[in-house]
C-alpha cells in the first residue's frame, strides 16, 4: 500500500465525489502519539483492498485543509485521526488510540 498525499482543497473535492470507500489519516508530525498510531495503522494496512484509497494528510503543512475536512465531514478536528469515507459521507471517525484498520475492515467488505 502507498500513501496519496492530501495536499489541496481540489484533491477533498474529489474524494467527497468520489464512489466506494477512501481513507483519511490526519497526522500530525509534532505528536509522538501521531507517530505511533501512523505506525500501527502502516503495520495492518496490507489488509486493506489495494483499490482502497488511502490519503495523508499532514496537519501542520496543511492546517487550513485539515480545518476544511473537519468542516466538510462533520467531524471534530483531531490528531491522529483516521477518516472512513463511503460515497462522500466520513462513516468511521477514529483517533488517537482508537484508529483501527480491524474496525474499518470490518465495514469495507
């Protein structure tokens, strides 16, 4: 699995039109906490479809773009923070120790 970096307000209008599932991992570069759930979440990942988009999103280069996912979603800002998107609706809303591929597994099969 690769990364899709989340970098303009262009690539969000996308995924928001998007058909089937995507991923948003909110991280935040500053946080060990971030760290650790960045790399946990990269241990399970190859359990994922490898159609399955999965989008990074850096929080402090991209802090307005964050805001506008939280804003876009409906979701509380948070970070770490791993998004399920089904058909331009967040279905999943997971952070810090919570983010779990498992869960989101569960709900894209």
């Amino acid at each position: 699995m690769k990364w899709i970096p989340l970098e303009s307000a262009e690539q969000l209008k996308e995924i928001k039109q998007q058909a089937g599932y995507s991923i948003i991992f909110k991280h935040s570069t500053r946080c060990s906490i971030s760290m650790m759930a960045r790399r946990r979440f990269e241990m399970d990942w190859g359990d994922f479809p490898e159609n399955l988009p999965l989008y990074f999103l850096d929080l402090i280069k991209f802090r307005s773009l964050s805001n506008q996912v939280a804003e876009d979603f409906q979701v509380h800002h948070e970070s770490p923070q791993m998004l399920l998107i089904k058909e331009g609706e967040c279905i999943l809303d997971q952070s810090h120790g919570a983010i779990s591929v498992e869960e989101a597994l569960t709900m894209v099969q």
